[in-house]
C-alpha cells in the first residue's frame, strides 16, 4: 500500500501541472481566474468521494469486518477513475501556448535544468506560498479526524461526514473566488484567505473542543469550504502566470509538488506530536498552522500579479 501511495504520488505529480495548464493557457485572459480553479476543485470531489466511500463502508461493516474487507471496497472502484482519466487523457492536445514554443523552437532541452538555472526564485516563492494550503488541506481532511474521533469523542462518522459537506460546499466557494481574482487580483484573493485562516487557526480548535456537532460542522465549513478555499483556488492561477511557457510546466509542478512533499504529510504528524508533548492542547497546533501562514505571506510577497496580462508576454 505504501508503494502504491508513493508511485500515485509521482503521477499527481506530473498530471497535476498538466490539468492545470490546460485550464488556464486556453482560459480568456480576463478568466484564467476562474478557469484556473476549476481543475483545484479536483481535490475537493476526490475527498468528498472518498468521505462518503468511508462514511457508506463504515456503517455497512462492522468494525472487524470493515478493517477485513470494507475498507478496500473504495479502492476497487477507484478503477473506474482511472479509466475515465486515461480517456480524457488520450482526447487532449497541447495547449496553445505550448504549440507557439515548439513552432518558434524554442523547447527548453532540459526544463529542470532551465528551470532551477533562471526561474529558481519563483519556483521558492511558489514553494513558500503552497506550504499554507497544503498545511491546512492534511489538518482539515486528515487530522480533523483522528483528532475529533480519538480525543474529542466524536463518532467517527459524524467526522466523516462534516468533511464531506464542507468539501461539496468549497466547491462553489472555489469558483467565486477564482471569478474574484479575475477582478481584484490573485494576490489580494490569497493574502485575505491566508490571513484569514492565521486569525481562525486558534477557534477552529476551540470550536472543536466544545464537543458539540453543530460547532464541529461550523468549524470546518468555516476552516475549509471558505478559508481555504480562498487561497486554494487561485494557487494554480497565480503560479502558472509565474513562468513562461517553455517551462511552466516544470515549474509549477516542481514549486507546487515540493511545496506539498514538505508539509503535506508532515502536518498531521506534527500536529500529533504537538498534542502528545503539550497534553492534548490544541494551542501548539494552532501555533503551527499560524506559523506556516506567516512563511506562506512572506513568501507570496515575492509573487508578480499578473491579472489580466499576456500570459506568453
């Protein structure tokens, strides 16, 4: 399973950047905004799929005959995925601006190498500003969880189920804010959510604590369909218009990916050791995630916003 999760991790690698490219290099100038949220949604059907994959299984098993054979029901109908994908795939053509690289030749010869040689400070700056999305997305669909069910009591679907309503509720949310960007800029649409999320960090847990299902749900409609949402739909916008086309692709897969290896799995595990060291208080944890968005804010002070600009100018 942990080399099934590794490799699936490489292909989200690659496919990311590709999905991301096509949205935004054949989206109007004046909507790659929005065109550039729509692939971000991506992430929120796959959690709420998988939600509601776990909510359904766990209360058809038992416990003893979910960890047996329930839980690998999801998996097995993930096959139909990826054969939708492999034939969305297999219909797609290079995108505009790519084809205008290739006529004038002028194809990096080794896009990595271009890359870290003359774009290295936009591939740190994209780095930097994923941190807090990626941070916040693990505590949010993962931490959220174990924490709510092991510490807090709470039923685990419950749990689950709170995650899926506010994963179908970001969608929309994702949209709006992507169309926003379009009009106000990226960089305002993500600082306002990122500075959101630094002043929520601490009540998202204390509205957790109160052990009450209603708190629970408003924490993480709050926490994820609106405060991340902000600043997860405009990332792949804002990225893409970081690079020139010869090496975008490699660009924004490698600031995004990197960015995501860091503190994407490491964020639960740290919020766990924090509550272990600190005796269940969720305060360290909170710390943490406001910490990471002050990394994040200094790190997106670097970005150029390029609304409305020629995106192979």
């Amino acid at each position: 399973m942990t080399t099934l999760r590794l490799i699936q991790g490489l292909a989200l690698g690659g496919e990311w950047g590709g999905g991301l490219l096509l949205a935004v290099e054949y989206a109007p100038r004046d909507r790659r905004g929005l065109y550039g949220a729509v692939p971000q949604t991506g992430a929120l059907f796959g959690l709420a799929l998988g939600a509601l994959a776990g909510s359904v299984t766990t209360s058809l098993f038992s416990d003893e005959g979910f960890k047996t054979i329930g839980w690998r029901i999801p998996f097995l109908l993930s096959v139909i995925l990826i054969l939708v994908g492999l034939y969305i795939r297999s219909k797609v053509g290079e995108t505009p601006s790519f084809v205008k690289v290739k006529a004038q030749k002028h194809e990096a010869k080794v896009p990595i190498v271009e890359t870290l040689k003359h774009h290295w400070r936009a591939v740190l700056t994209c780095i930097g500003a994923k941190l807090i999305e990626t941070a916040t997305f693990f505590i949010f669909a993962t931490f959220t969880i174990s924490y709510a069910t092991n510490t807090l009591h709470y039923s685990q679907g419950t749990v689950l189920n709170a995650v899926l309503v506010s994963a179908v509720l970001a969608v929309p949310v994702m949209l709006f804010m992507g169309s926003l960007s379009d009009r106000i800029g990226r960089k305002k649409v993500y600082v306002g959510g990122v500075v959101a999320m630094f002043v929520f960090a601490i009540p998202f847990f204390w509205l957790l604590s109160l052990e009450n299902v209603a708190a629970l749900v408003v924490a993480i409609i709050i926490g994820f369909s609106v405060i991340w949402s902000s600043y997860g739909a405009v990332l792949g916008t804002l990225f893409a218009e970081s690079f020139s086309a010869d090496v975008r692709y490699t660009g924004i897969s490698l600031g995004y990916q990197v960015g995501a290896a860091i503190i994407g799995g490491p964020a639960p595990l740290i919020a766990t050791a924090l509550l272990a060291a600190f005796s269940n208080s969720y305060v360290p944890v909170g710390i943490f995630l406001m910490l990471v968005a002050v990394v994040s804010l200094i790190s997106i002070s670097f970005a150029r916003d390029r609304r409305g600009a020629d995106l192979d100018a």
